[in-house]
C-alpha cells in the first residue's frame, strides 16, 4: 500500500497522518496521545475523528477493523477503512420517508380504487336493477330443472334455448340449495358477480404492473389509480345488463378471473425448485387451464379467446407432465358436456346459435351498431386516451421496478432463467411466450376479434350488449393506471432512463397520466348521467332498442325485476284469462287488440295419439312462459324455442335477433289443433295448414322432430334439412 501525501505539517513516512476525516478537514488525532506511528493513529473513524483501535496489537493494514456499533458488521481490507462518513439527513427527509414506508402507496392506492370501483359499479347496477325478457327465459329452463323435466322449455321437447349452459345451472344450482324465489336468486347472484368483477380485474392488471405477487418490487412513490373500469361502469348499457337474468356478468367475471391466473402464470418461474413455489406453479397452470376450458360452457363465443390462452399454455416450455394435465383439465368439463348435448339436444351447438345464424354476415348492420355505442357517449374520447397513454405507462412501470430498468430486468431473467430467454430459433421464441407481454397481446386481440365477430354477425337489437365483453377485454391492461410521484422521479432508477423514455419516465409522463386520468373520470360522469337512446318506446329501422326502458315503460314498472311485473305487459292479462277460460287447449295467437287472442281450439273428439294441450305462439318467450304453468307449450315465430323456426332461411331485411319468421299455420299444423273455419282464425288459410301438415311427413323433417321431441333412448338427428311446400 503506498502511502499517502503529508497533510498539515505530518511526516510523509508516518502512518495514520496522511488523511482527514470526509467533511471536517481535520487531521486524524491519535487515540489517547499516541503518537502518529504506533498502530491506531493511521486513520479517523467516519465521522468520528476516532483513531481505529487494533485487536490485540495485530497489524491494522491486514487485520479486521471495529467500527462503532452503528455501522454493522464489521468490515475487512485496508480500503474498506478509509471510507467517510455521508452528508447527515434531513429530519424532513427522514419523516417523510418514515410515513412512506409506514403507508405503503402502490398497495394503499390500489385498494382505495378496488374500493371505489365495486362500490360505483354496484351501486349503478342497483340503481338499473331488472331481469330481461330474454333473462327469463333462462328461468323457465331453471323451473323444469327444479320440476324433474330436465333441461328444457317446453316439456316434452329437449331444445336448449339458452347460450350460457353454465349460466343456466349456476341459476338452477344456487336456487336449489337456497329455496327461494328464483328471480331474487338471480337479482343476488348477478349483484355478487358485478360486484367482485371489476376488482378481481384491477388486480390482474396491478399485478401486471408489479411484476408478479410481491409488492416489494415497487418503488413506494407509485400511485395506482383506476381508469378503464370507470370507462366501462359509466355506459348506461354495462349497468342496465349488469343484472337483466342474462349470462351477462358471469361472462365478465369469467373473463376479470382468466385475466388474473394469465397474468399470473405468465409471471410465474417455471424453474422454481422450493416446493412452494413448485405448487404455486401447479395450481395457477391446472387453474387458468380450467377456467379457459369452460369458455364453451360460459358463452360458446368466447372460446376464441381461450383457445388463444390454451394453446400458447401448451407450446410454451413448461414439460410434458404439465402439457398433458393442461389438456385433460381444460377439455374434461366441456367435452363431457358437449358429449351430453349432442346426445340429449341432438345438435352440436345451443339452438340459439341456429336460430340467430351465428355464421350468418351482416356487416353493415353490425357498423351502425358498433355507432349506436360509441357515438351517444363520445366513447371514441376515454378510448384514444387511454390508448395514447399506454407507452407512458410502460415507461413509469419501467423505473418503478426497484430501480430495474427493462435491460437489466431481461439479463435478469435470462440469468435465473439458465439463459433460456436467450436461445434463439423456435425454443426462444416458446421461451418468450410465458411473458405478460404475450398475454397482454392476447387479450387485446381477442377483444378485437371478439369485436369483429359481432360486427359481422349484425350485432344485436338490444343495445350495446354484445360488445360489452369486447369493451371490457380491451379496457383489462389499463383498469389500472400507475402514477409516480415527482419526488420519486429523481430516483437512481429514474436517473438511467435516457432520452424519449426518461421524459416519458419522468415528471412528463406523470404530467401526462393525470391529464388522461382527469379526463376519462370528467368523461365517466358525463357518459353515466346521460341516455343514449332518448325514447325506449321507439324502435327505429335499425331495430335497436334501449331494452331496459321500453319494458320499465310498457310495464310501468321502473324495475321490473320478477315474472310477476310482466304482467302489466299488454297482453299478457287477457292471456291469463282466456287459458284458464280453455283448459281443453288449442293454439293461442296474439290479436291485433291487446286485449284479446286469437284460439283454434282442438278437435273433438282427439284423434289416437293426441293430448289436450295448450300451446302459446308468441315472440316474448320469457313473460309468457314464467306466466304460465309449466304444462303449457310456449312456441316463438324466431326459432328460440321452436325448431321449426328455427331452421327457416334468415330474412335479409329483419330486424336484428328477430330474423326469421315461421308462419302461424305450421304451428297449428304441429299442434293438430283444428284446420278449417270458422274455429280457424280469419288470417289463417286452411290451404296453408293443409300444406304444412303435409310438408310435416317429409323424412328430413319427421327426422328433425325425432331429434328433439322423441324419447331420449331413441335416436337423436342433427338434420337441418327442411322441405318446403307449395303456397
């Protein structure tokens, strides 16, 4: 060790009078008035001006040091002696960072919003509470559960009416262990559902933000403010279907809960060897495989977006075991059920899929529905802002990773990861799959695929529903926005950010996400206060109506929420009436005058084979049929729950999800009610039933009845194929 420069008078040769202590200019004094050359008077303690005392009289320059308790453990090597003591701290630094540690900001701030998000959108949801005629339709399948008729809607007919099976047994599981009346079972359940949806979702994207499970990788001076659920909750549609008796927040709630075990898997180590942390693997892998599975089961659309998770599950490198048991538990449920529906059902959809042409294109009128959402709202506005901030975002994320830039989180990663990350070719790339990156991408293109699905099927007539869960699937990597305060800018973490992504980084971006948040809440409070669609009573040419306010209006319920309220509906009071006047059954139609139906009744004496049965034909599937006893058969001109509907030619020119129009003398010819007036309602051609009768023996068509109202031991036919008669 060369010796250092002779400081204030002290001779170059003797040892400990070279330096002073950092910050006091002072030549280091000797302990006790020892002088400069004997050992412990080469050199001050920190701050102290102490000489540094040896261990029984060993060499200092080679020997371990004691330095005051405050310092720690104590250190070795001459070098590590020399070193001063840093500036003292601020008492106002020291407290704010006490509080900082004390009140934990990322975490404290995610929570309020979680908060504030469940309370809004339940709160909202409440206030628009009903149940959809459509909604009960789900009930009057529910209802035969309960009776032991099995899943069906009308007795006798196995026809699945509902798209959402798992929505269907949800409602007839949670009614059958509590009892009560099944209306308030589904107002409970959905209310729960909309209620934990949103903040499971934050909590993904929070997540994503962190980087994984431990909040210790963000930096404390992060705030996490939400954004996207506030988007979504203030459409008036996103609360009116919040309850409305449809599969509406099971989907979302499907989709906030695969969201988080994605992010979740795709952040977890498949390298971990703790046992823990091996079984935290096994659990969010065999987890996120069976909620993706039950896309079928939840809405069968949305298994798009799941086949998309699966499949990148299954190329990523996670090993052969994990590969298999991926599939079983994925394919288990739906291929157990899908094997039950083509047996039971007789087809390999539900029959609303028939009935509304899911493969059908309608692309014009699904544009004007895409407008009839974005256009009364401005939704165009929070979108491209939030858009237009996601790059800011990365940055901030970026320096809040305690003090890891990008750079240094991939050398990371690669060197935990034994490097795989850095292979090239077709194993680095399924190396990068299991990334947030990936799933982020995934769930934004399966929203726009979702989207487009919609957009070519035509939409729907109830507005704004079917692009919800697009919406909503887009809206998951920004749910949660993430804000750095400007005294955590000037961090070392901040300070290694260059150029575009240092300003973005910096207080710029934080200037920049507060002026988008402000501005999607401002837009939030006016897009919930204000209706889209002024008069629920008018349908225009597009066909779509505000749902929820033509039935409030019609019913003169503001919510109508049981099967009950329905019976304010025009025309379902005389039909009360005139079933209970006509125990003896025949075909019921609706009149012109609300008032009053039209009835053949059935011929008397009944032929060999024929049963007195009343059967309704009717387009509101759902008032009618929770009205009425399960005995009497509800039929829809649209085919939801008649198959001789449903199989028609889709009308090019109709109304959107009422596309299709079977006349009302097939209904009487199935029905065998009477053919021939004057018993034969005025607008009802004999000629017509005749042919229908005749056109009921054609074998494509007795194959089709077969397949749906033959015993279940019989055969079962997917025969689509119709005949047609001669008017």
């Amino acid at each position: 060790m060369s010796r250092s420069t002779p400081r204030d008078g002290a001779p170059g040769g003797e040892p400990g009078a070279g330096r002073g202590a950092r910050g006091g200019g002072r030549g280091i004094q000797p302990r006790d008035g020892a002088p400069g050359g004997e050992p412990g008077a080469g050199r001050g303690a920190r701050g102290g001006g102490r000489g540094i005392q040896p261990r029984g009289g060993d060499d200092p320059v080679t020997e371990r040091f004691h330095l005051p308790g405050r310092f720690g453990p104590p250190l070795t090597g001459p070098f590590r002696a020399q070193r001063s003591d840093p500036p003292p701290r601020d008492p106002d630094d020291t407290l704010r960072a006490e509080l900082r540690d004390a009140v934990p900001l990322p975490r404290l701030t995610l929570w309020i919003g979680v908060l504030v998000s469940a309370v809004l959108f339940g709160y909202g949801a409440w206030q628009r509470r009903w149940i959809a005629d459509d909604g009960l339709i789900v009930l009057r399948t529910v209802r035969n559960l309960l009776a032991g008729n099995g899943p069906v809607f009308n007795v006798g007919e196995r026809v699945e009416v509902n798209t959402s099976a798992a929505w269907t047994y949800v409602v007839w599981f949670f009614t059958w262990i509590s009892g009560e009346q099944i209306e308030y079972v589904v107002l409970t359940v959905t209310m729960v559902l909309t209620i934990l949806t949103l903040p499971l979702a934050m909590l993904g994207t929070a997540r994503l933000y962190k980087g994984g499970g431990d909040w210790s990788r963000l930096r404390r001076g992060l705030l996490l403010l939400p954004a996207g659920g506030f988007v979504y909750m203030a459409l008036p549609p996103a609360r009116d279907f919040a309850t409305s008796g449809l599969e509406q927040s099971l989907t979302l709630f499907w989709i906030a809960g695969m969201w988080w075990l994605a992010v979740a898997w795709s952040q977890h180590d498949p390298d971990e060897v703790t046992v823990r942390a091996r079984r935290t693997g096994w659990a969010v892998t065999l987890g996120l495989a069976f909620v993706a599975g039950l896309s079928w089961l939840v809405r069968p659309d949305m298994t798009l977006i799941a086949a998309m998770v699966l499949l990148v599950m299954v190329v990523a490198p996670i090993g052969a075991v994990r590969r298999v048991a991926i599939v079983v538990v994925a394919g288990v449920l739906p291929l157990g059920y899908q094997i039950f529906r083509m047996g039971y059902y007789g087809l390999p959809v539900p029959n609303t899929a028939i009935a509304k042409d899911a493969n059908g294109s309608k692309w014009g009128q699904g544009f004007i529905y895409l407008f009839n959402l974005i256009d009364p709202y401005a939704l165009w506005l929070p979108v491209v802002l939030l858009v237009l901030v996601a790059p800011v975002v990365l940055f901030i994320v970026a320096g809040a990773r305690a003090g890891r830039v990008p750079e240094q989180a991939t050398r990371h990663r690669r060197t935990r990861r034994g490097g795989s990350r850095g292979r090239g070719g077709v194993a680095g790339l399924r190396a990068r799959l299991r990334s947030p990156g990936v799933m982020v991408a995934l769930f934004v293109v399966g929203g726009l695929l979702e989207g487009a699905y919609w957009l070519r099927q035509g939409g729907d007539f109830m507005a704004g529903r079917v692009l919800l869960a697009p919406l909503f699937l887009l809206l998951l990597p920004v749910l949660v926005l993430p804000l750095r305060l400007p005294a955590a800018q000037a961090d070392r973490a901040g300070g290694r950010l260059t150029g575009a992504a240092r300003l973005a980084g910096g207080s710029a971006g934080a200037a920049a996400v507060v002026l988008v948040w402000a501005l999607v809440i401002g837009w939030a409070v006016y897009a919930s206060t204000f209706r889209g669609l002024p008069d629920g009573t008018y349908i225009g040419r597009s066909g779509i109506v505000d749902e929820r306010a033509f039935y409030s209006l019609q019913t003169g319920h503001a919510h109508p929420d049981t099967a009950e309220d329905y019976l304010d509906y025009p025309r379902m009071q005389s039909l009360q009436q005139i079933l209970a006047a006509t125990p003896r059954g025949g075909v019921y139609m609706p009149s012109w005058d609300y008032d009053w139906w039209y009835l053949d009744p059935m011929p008397y004496p009944l032929e060999k084979g024929m049963v007195d049965r009343q059967t309704v034909f009717f387009l509101n599937l759902g008032m009618t049929s929770m009205n009425t006893d399960l005995s009497v058969r509800i039929w829809d001109q649209v085919g939801l729950a008649w198959p001789m509907a449903t199989h028609t030619a889709r009308l090019v020119d109709g109304r959107i999800g009422h596309d299709k129009d079977q006349y009302p003398d097939w209904a009487i010819a199935e029905a065998k009610s009477f053919p021939k007036h004057p018993l034969l309602p005025w607008m009802v051609d004999p000629d017509w039933v005749n042919q229908a009768r005749v056109a009921l023996q054609c074998p494509a068509i007795v194959q089709l009845r077969q397949s749906y109202s033959a015993p279940s031991r019989g055969t079962c036919s997917s025969a689509t194929s119709s005949c047609r008669s001669r008017r």
